[in-house]
C-alpha cells in the first residue's frame, strides 16, 4: 500500500515485519513478542518542520513480551518535501488514519491510535489545522523543553529532549526497534539516527543531543516522540511528571 507521498505502508511479514520477528522467534524464545487478541496499539510521532526543515512522521505499533519489554515496529516512515504546507501534511495526517483504522480492521481487531506532534515554533493556529483533520484522535501537543523531568497537563505534554532521545538511544542500541528493510525512507533513517551527537557537558554532567552540522533530525524527532510515548504510557495520568 503505497500513499501519494510515496511512502511505503505495513510491508509484508517476509520484509522484516513484526510478524515476521515473532515467528522466526515463536517456540525458540517465551519472551518474544505475541499480537494483541483484540487491539492494536499505533503510536504516530510528527515533527513540524519550520521554514528550513521538512515535516516528518513515524508510525510504529507496539507489542510487549511475556516479561513486559516493549518492541516498536516501524510501520510508516514518511518525509514531507521541503515547503509543503501544513494543511497539506495535515491532510495527509488523515488519510495516514484511516489506512492504519483499515489496517486494523482487516485483522479483526480495534485499533489504539494515539497522534504526538511536536508543537515547538508553529504556533496554535498550526496544531488547529491538524486537530480539525483528526477531530476524533487521541491527539497530544507536545513541546520539547530542556530540563529533566516531562510533565503531561490533558492533552500537552512538555518533554526535555534528553529524556525523549535518551530513550530512542537505549531502545536502538538493546534491538527494540524494528524497521523494515523495504521501507523507502530507511537509509535516510539510519543515517540520522548515526549522525546523531550526544554530548556531555564538563561543568554540569548533563547530556544534549543534536544532529551534526548539515545533517537533520527531523524523522529521528517523529519515531522519538512515539517510542518515549510507547515507555511511559502505562504511567500516564493528567498532570503527572515522570
């Protein structure tokens, strides 16, 4: 399934797919991920871009072993060009919904589908646009902050970047994340996540991330604000600080 933007939606299970991890697993190892009986959970990171940078999404579906360890499935990566509009990428955000509700529905189960959108720099009029494309959605605005504890208030969530990528980092480096090799963004993917800087302050100790000079992060940002979602939902309640 293929959308107009040319991304590439939920290969199949022979392309490195979730479903192809468990049963190449499935009697070798009990902790393998197994598919929820009656839902699927979507976790949908998006980076707004500003006037230099592109917008960009990550879908990925989330499944727990038998011990509680979360794996996330990238099941969409999509870059936007460089000056679309964000009514267009709102747009686009919809028709993203309703394949992931179809996607689901295919396999007789009820889909959990919760939006993240970074918020910084755009204003309000911007997040708007988006929320009238998805009125129904479980939608949250976040803005990325510095600090070291995020705190959610109803619907926004204020995240220090260190914990939102720190938690990209670990789940990277402990084989949690899982994207399909026919992904047409993967490489752009891959690159961003190794030219990534983490950098360790003298004075203070604390760590800031970035990407290096002439590089972007925009599609690292998207799957970040879904994984640190997909870690720290089991905790959420309204005005919590994790």
């Amino acid at each position: 399934m293929v959308n107009t933007y040319g991304t590439a939606y939920f290969p199949d299970k022979d392309a490195g797919s979730l479903e192809g991890f468990i049963e190449e697993r499935t009697g070798v190892d009990p902790t393998a991920p197994k598919p929820y009986k009656d839902h699927i959970t979507l976790l949908c990171g998006v980076d707004l871009g500003k006037r230099f940078d592109r917008s960009a999404c990550s879908v990925v579906e989330q499944q727990y072993t038998g011990g509680g360890l979360g794996h996330y499935y990238v099941r969409s990566l999509q870059r936007f060009r460089l000056g679309t509009s964000y009514s267009s990428v709102a747009k686009a955000l919809k028709n993203m919904d309703t394949q992931l509700r179809l996607y689901a529905a295919k396999q007789g189960k009820t889909p959990f589908i919760t939006w993240l959108i970074e918020a910084n720099g755009v204003g309000e009029g911007v997040i708007e646009i988006i929320e009238r494309e998805l009125p129904n959605a479980q939608l949250y605005k976040v803005y990325v902050t510095g600090g070291i504890n995020a705190s959610v208030d109803y619907n926004e969530i204020k995240l220090p970047k260190s914990q939102m990528l720190s938690r990209l980092v670990a789940l990277y480096d402990a084989g949690l994340i899982h994207m399909s090799k026919k992904s047409r963004q993967i490489n752009a993917m891959i690159d961003e996540l190794r030219s990534f800087n983490i950098n360790v302050s003298e004075s203070n100790g604390h760590e800031t991330y970035g990407a290096k000079i002439g590089k972007h992060d925009d599609m690292v940002i998207s799957l970040a604000l879904a994984c640190w979602y997909g870690q720290s939902q089991q905790q959420y309640q309204p005005r919590m600080v994790w």
